[in-house]
C-alpha cells in the first residue's frame, strides 16, 4: 500500500467500464460517439444560436447559455475516455488524470444542479411577479446566481478533492465504473472512510435537498399563480414556458435520485453503471434538445441559419 506523502511511484487505476460485455463493446461505441457527436453539436449550436439572436439576450437564455456550456464541458470530461476504453485492452488511467477527470465531473455536476435551481427562480418571478420582473432579475443578480453556482461547484470539487489526495492507494486499482467517481475512488483505498463517506453524504445531500428546495418552491408558487388565471390561453402559454424546464428538471434530478438516494443491494453493477452514462452522457445531450424543440424562438434562428447556409453554398457554385 503506498501513502500519498511518501510513495515512490504514483499509482494508477484501471477503469473495468463495460469490458464484462466484449459483445456489446462496438454496438456501444457507437451509440455513445453518436450520443456524444450529438452532444458537442448540439450544445455548441445552442451558445452560438443564443449569441446571434438579439431576441434571444434575454434572463432566460442566458441561464440556458450556461447550463449547455456546462453539459459541453461534462459529456467532454467523461465521453472520450469511455469511447477510447471501449476500443483498447488497455484501460489505465493515471492518478491524476483519475481524479482530473472526477474534479472537473464534480464542478460541472454541481454548478449544473445550482443553474437549474436559478432557472427555477427566474420562471417564478415571470410568472408570479412580471410586474416587476425586469427589477428583480436585474443583470446584477444574474451574474450573481451563475457566479455564485460555479463557486460552489468548484468549493465543492476541491474539498472533495483534497480528501481524495489525502487516501493511500495501492500501486494498481481497478474501479468498477466506467468514470472516476467518488465512491469508487474511495473504495480503492484501504483506510478508514468513515469521515470522508460521511463528508461526501452531507455535501450531496445538502447540494440535493437545497437545489430541489428551489425548484419546488418555484413551482409551487408557479402552479398556485397559474391555476388563479381566468385565461386558458394563459395557462398554456405558462405551462408551455415551463414544460422544457421542468422536463429537464426531473430527468436531472430523477437520475440523482435513483443513483445516490435510493440504495439497493440488489441494484446490479450494470444497472449502476447504465444509470451513470444517463447521468454523465445522455442527459447533456437531452437539454439542448428539450430546449430547441418546444422553443419557437430558437427554431426561427435555426431556421435563418439553414436559409442563410444554402443561400452562401448557391452563390459559391
């Protein structure tokens, strides 16, 4: 066993992620590098859509500018390594681009739960306080939310973090995941956890039950605004507002839940780890497409955009 102050050579881990299923392997490469090309393309459209649309520099999309430029980040954190370990025997990982990899998951993974509390926020004050709306959600208070959500998000890796260097390892580990998660790293050590899992429980659960505080909150006063409307036509326009968010929102937390919160000892490994490419490479690519498909705005750009292509392709031929 080799002590982080004092070890001769830095460990390394080997990542085990679906090598049990050989038959599965090139079926998977390719979902996931579709999963993942569709990611990249469809994240990056939206910060580009949002920057070239005037319509589109509002409260809102500025909030949705952020939270796919985080799920850019995420899917680009953990999809690649999954996608080379899926074509080579070799499935090593050195320590520190282990944790790396877990550090820069965990700043995406948190900071992304915070700006999804404060898109909750913001529909709450359109919708049950538009009056004053435009004082409320000033540019200072934005700034403040999404400042404040990534300075958790990197508070919470780095103690996470410092915890995880503090661990002593042996010179080899395999981890049982496809991803350099905290769980697995902590059980490739040999000391006593009792500290760090317990730490690790309450930032989850703090992060968890406050980020779902908001959100609930928000929408219950959303829902209680809404059902008040004498307009049907209102009460669609609102619900039709809030629909992606909130869809966004479960599939989010839903998968949180089902992974950390709900424990099961007879929750196999393939079903922990399939939850967590969900988590970690479906989901970012999901909320681009949440977004653009219920929002008019951003289909009228997309729209432009293919109208404009093909005008510039014919006058270049």
């Amino acid at each position: 066993m080799l002590s982080r102050g004092n070890q001769s050579s830095t460990p390394t881990f080997i990542l085990v992620g679906f090598s049990e299923y050989p038959e599965l392997r090139v079926p998977l490469f390719l979902v996931f590098l579709s999963i993942y090309t569709i990611t990249v393309v469809g994240n990056l459209g939206m910060i580009v859509i949002i920057q070239i649309n005037p319509k589109l520099h509002t409260v809102m999309y500025f909030f949705l500018s952020h939270l796919s430029f985080l799920d850019l980040c995420y899917s680009t954190v953990v999809t690649p390594k999954l996608l080379e370990n899926l074509v080579v025997e070799d499935r090593t990982i050195s320590f520190y681009g282990c944790i790396m990899q877990f550090s820069c998951a965990c700043v995406c993974g948190v900071t992304e739960m915070f700006m999804l509390a404060a898109m909750a926020y913001d529909h709450f004050v359109a919708v049950c306080n538009p009056l004053i709306y435009s004082t409320v959600m000033s540019q200072e208070l934005c700034a403040s939310l999404v400042a404040g959500s990534y300075m958790w998000g990197i508070l919470c890796s780095l103690t996470l973090t410092y915890f995880l260097l503090s661990l002593s390892y042996c010179e080899t580990s395999i981890l049982d995941n496809f991803i350099c998660e905290f769980s697995v790293l902590v059980s490739a050590s040999s000391l006593d956890l009792s500290v760090i899992q317990m730490l690790c429980f309450i930032i989850a659960v703090f992060n968890e039950v406050s980020s779902l505080l908001v959100v609930l909150t928000s929408y219950l006063f959303i829902i209680s605004t809404v059902v008040k409307m004498s307009s049907a036509g209102g009460r669609q326009r609102t619900f039709s507002t809030c629909a992606s968010h909130l869809t966004a929102i479960t599939i989010f937390h839903g998968t949180i839940l089902f992974l950390y919160c709900v424990p099961s000892p007879k929750t196999s490994r393939l079903t922990v780890k399939v939850a967590s490419a969900f988590y970690t490479v479906v989901i970012p690519m999901l909320n681009p497409l949440i977004y653009s498909l219920r929002n008019k705005d951003v289909k009228d750009t997309l729209r432009k955009l293919a109208v404009t292509t093909r005008s510039c392709h014919s006058v270049s031929l």
